[in-house]
DNA sequence: GCAATCTGATCGAGCGCTCGGTCAAAAAAG
DNA sequence: CTTTTTTGACCGAGCGCTCGATCAGATTGC
C-alpha cells in the first residue's frame, strides 16, 4: 500500500526512517502548498524539517522523491477518510449521498494539498505518474463500486457500466472543482451550499433513468 | 483585448513585433505541451522560432512574457470559439444542448491547451494570473446566461441565480475534466459519449426542478 | 552611412546533489 | 567494569552544471 519502501535511503534503521520520511512530508507539503515544487529549494526543505542538507539525502535520492513521498502522503489521505466513510456507511440511497457529502468535505479540508497535487502532477517521473493516476482511478472505483451496490440492493435503479463509470468520475472532478475553483465559489456559496447542489445534481441522474 | 501591447520591446517597427512574437507564441505553445515550461529553455524557443537567442530577448523581456503572450493566445482562441458558438446557437433548450455540444468539442479539440493553461496559470505574475481567472468566469458567465435565456423563454423551468450560476459552473468544470482525464476517458469513451452523457446529466437537473 | 535588427559568446546566480568527515553510542575485547 | 573498536546517523562546504539574461559587435536595409 504505501509506497515509501520502493524509495532507496543509506539509512538502515527501517523505523527511523519512516519517521524522518515523516518529517520531510509534513515539512515539504507546507513548503509546496506556499511556493510551489519549483520555488522550493532542497535546502529550504532540509531547513524545515529540522536537519542538514546532507541528511535529507540520506533520506531520498532526489527532490523528486520528495515530491513522490509528498503526493503518496496526499493520497493516502484521502484514500483512508473515503475508506472510513466506506466502514461507516449505510445502504443503498442514503450510502451514495453520505459518500457524496463526506468525499465532498474531504476535498473542502484538503483544497490545499488536491491543488497541490494537481499542479505537481507533471514533474514526477513517469512511473510515479503512473502511481498517482492509478490512485486517483481507485479513489474513483469507490465511487462506483457504491452506485453498483446501491442498485443491486433495488435501491437504485441500475447503471450500465460505462454510464456508472462516467457517473463517479463526475462526483470525484466535481469534489476536486471545489478545490479549484475555491477563490471564486467561496466567494458566493458555503460547502453545504454545494453539498446540497451537487449530491440533487447526483440523483437527479437518475430519475430519468428508468423511462 | 490583445494584451501584447503591453509587454516591452526593443524592437521599433510595431508589424515586426507582432509578426515575431506570432513566430514566438507558435513555437513555445508546441515546446511547452511537450515539455512543459520549466523544461523548455529559453535556447529552445529562439531555436524552434528560428532566431538567435538574443533576437528573442529584443522582442521579451523575460521568460516569463513568453508565457503571457502564450496564454493570451490560447484565451483569445478559446474566446473565439465560444463567441462563434452564441451567434450560431438557436433558443430554448436548444440553445442549452448545442452550446454544451460546441464547448465539449472545444475542450476536446484544444485538450491540451486546456491542460497547459492549468499547468502554468501558478508561474503567472499575479496581476496576469487574475486575468486568466476572470476569463475563465466569463466563459462560465455564458453558460450562466443561456440558462437564463431559456428560462425567460419559458423552454426550460427557472432555475434561480445560485443555482443557475452552479450549474454553469459544472459545465466548464466537465468540460475541462474532458481535458484532465483523457488519459483515462479515451481509453473507454469517445468524445461523442461523453457529451451525450453530460448533456443528460445537466438536463436531468431540470426534471427533478419543479417538484 | 546610419538606424534598426540580429548574433552568439559570455556572464554569474542559483540549484541539486556529493562526499569526506565527525561524533555519540553500541558492541567487542580485555 | 574499562578500554578499544565499530557502527551509522548526521553534517555542510563545495562541485558541477544549467539556464536566464546581457552586450559588444556584425549584418541588413533604407
């Protein structure tokens, strides 16, 4: 699951080293959320987790490693708050729209570091690319995986699977749009506001769907 | 609108400066899709528009002019299109579904446009970056307005200002997801899915209205 | 012949990363 | 228990290089 061992370290102490890969993560992902990936220097890194420039690389092997633990960091996040919802959650309708408001408010909590995550995207080699998108398709699965259950319990009318598919992507772009567009949506509307909106936005797919 | 005019140059004949600075732009949206731009020297783009690195410094003072005047075309071009959509677009609901229709087909034809305008919004000196971000209201603004036209027409049911206006925003938001994950949606769906999907999607909005 | 334009060698700040070295503490030897 | 040896986390000056930007001189066109 977490991908922080595929990261080379001169370290040996395999605890020590999840705890200053730690450090480094909450330093950076502060760093990065201000200035950007680019604008942010290895020493500043080094600086505000607390150690030498030279121990940070005893640590990772470049600053794009930083990046890679930052993002796995981000995802891992998320991934265990939509996964938390999952064990809480109920069936059928009232599942997809406490998902939808709980996925919603992660997003509201994280704008940072989703905008974060969608601008840093690009610099990462590409198999760690690769990663990321392959976590983002998973968190979308979720989505997906709901509407299957909720129409197989009846509880919901049945999607086929593509249009279900396009379904949870929409509820995760428009969960990650909150984050984007949040210099001009809080300007006019509170997070219920478009919980409200966008869980009907939801549903009202499917009342058209049984004609 | 043009905002080349603001930018400085050591370059007399003003049909120069425009003509060049054309060359400029076509070749660093080309480099910059492909590489980004931090990856793309400045030694790239005289080369590829076919100067000397010091011809390009008398017609910018900074590399990041060079992006200005890229986003600024890429905004002109967008704008065009959408203007072009309203003075062909019918009334009612209409109007509604070929407006969605030509914006998704914008987005798709200019994908990667779209994505690089994402991508480097963040390296914009703040008062560019604003601009940027007013556009991109404006081009929702106009979604905001058919909605309201076909309202006042009677063709589809009044929806009111926040909610008409949230709704504009979630067909540039999808529009723009079309952009983000094609690397996911192509491999399963063609653009034309995709709009009749979403153009459901918004319309379903309606049905549950009146209730 | 004089402006206007173009050229590319040259500069130098800034950055990622390295590597020889230090030192405290653990392990081994006596 | 004391002394010696080994270990490995930590350090930071500095190397190598990139890349944006400059400018003195060459070239062009009117």
């Amino acid at each position: 699951m977490n991908q922080t061992a595929d990261i080379p370290t001169q370290i040996k102490d395999p605890n020590l080293v999840l705890q200053r890969r730690r450090q480094i993560v909450d330093a950076s992902v502060k760093l990065f959320v201000e200035n950007g990936f680019h604008k942010t220097t290895t020493r500043q890194i080094a600086r505000a987790t607390g150690f030498s420039i030279g121990s940070l690389y005893e640590y990772v092997a470049s600053k794009e490693d930083v990046l890679y633990l930052v993002c796995d960091a981000i995802h891992a996040e998320v991934e265990a708050s939509v996964a938390k919802i999952l064990s809480d959650a109920s069936q059928g309708r009232e599942a997809l729209s406490e998902v939808i408001r709980e996925y919603l408010m992660i997003c509201h909590r994280m704008s940072d570091h989703i905008l974060l995550m969608y601008q840093v995207t690009q610099f990462l080699p590409p198999q760690w690319k690769k990663k990321v998108l392959e976590n983002e398709i998973r968190i979308t699965g979720i989505f997906r995986d709901v509407l299957r259950h909720a129409a197989a319990s009846g509880d919901l009318p049945m999607l086929d699977e593509k249009t279900a598919e396009l379904v949870a992507h929409n509820i995760s772009v428009l969960g990650q749009a909150w984050a984007f567009r949040r210099w001009f949506y809080t300007r006019n509307y509170s997070i219920e506001d478009y919980i409200a909106f966008q869980t009907k936005t939801i549903f009202s797919i499917f009342n058209g769907q049984s004609e």
